[in-house]
C-alpha cells in the first residue's frame, strides 16, 4: 500500500471528500491537536468512511451533518495493531507522513478504494 496521492482519487471521489473535509476541518484540526498533546500518537488518521468502521472512535456522524462521508479518529498504532499498516510499513508512514499542523491524514475506505491521503488544512 502506498501512502501517495493517487489521481485515481480526483474523478469519483476527490469532489465529496474535499467538501466535506472542508465542512469538518477545524473538528479534524483540534481532534489532531488533542491526540498529539494527550501523547496517544505523533500520527492522528481519519477515516473517511460512508458506514460504521471499527477503527477508532466516531467523530462526525455523517447524518447528522448532512455529509457523504462519516469520519472516524484514529492514528498509526491503532493501524499497526489492526494490521492496515504492516510493523515492516511503520518507517515508510512515519518518512511520508506530513505535518500535522497543516496536512490531515484521511484514510479513504470504500467499497472499492482505500487509500491514505493528506489534505491540507484551508488557511484561516
């Protein structure tokens, strides 16, 4: 699994993901913040998922929002422990993983698609 931006990600599924990412950003944002200053993990994930997932804690429930996507905290542990992230992956995710101030790591998980992406978050 690579951790890269992917073009396949532009046509399906770029479009919903950016505008809920940009509806739910600062939550994500302060999320981040709480997980790195709680010492949890250098590396908060967020799932973006269009059902329940079991990785990590819900943080926005899609309905309620009015969202496509559902967004789920997480970090890079939990991912090891579950096996999304092989032990052998951890220094390759730690090189490729951006700075938490600026960039949220989303995990996209569909059908179809799972990938890690990092957005940036808009400037105030």
């Amino acid at each position: 699994m690579d951790y890269f931006n992917d073009p396949e990600l532009n046509g399906k599924y770029l479009g919903t993901i950016t505008k809920d990412f940009a509806t739910v950003s600062d939550t994500l944002l302060e999320a981040s913040a709480q997980i790195r200053k709680r010492d949890i993990s250098e590396y908060p994930i967020f799932v973006f998922a269009k059902q329940e997932v079991p990785l990590g804690g819900l943080l926005v429930n899609a309905d309620e929002l009015n969202l496509e996507w559902h967004v789920f905290a997480s970090y890079l542990e939990l991912f090891v422990q579950q096996g999304i992230v092989g032990v052998e992956g951890i220094e390759s995710f730690r090189a490729t993983y951006k700075d938490a101030d600026e960039f949220c790591c989303l995990f996209v998980l569909d059908e179809q698609f799972t990938k890690f992406v990092f957005v940036p978050y808009p400037e105030d």
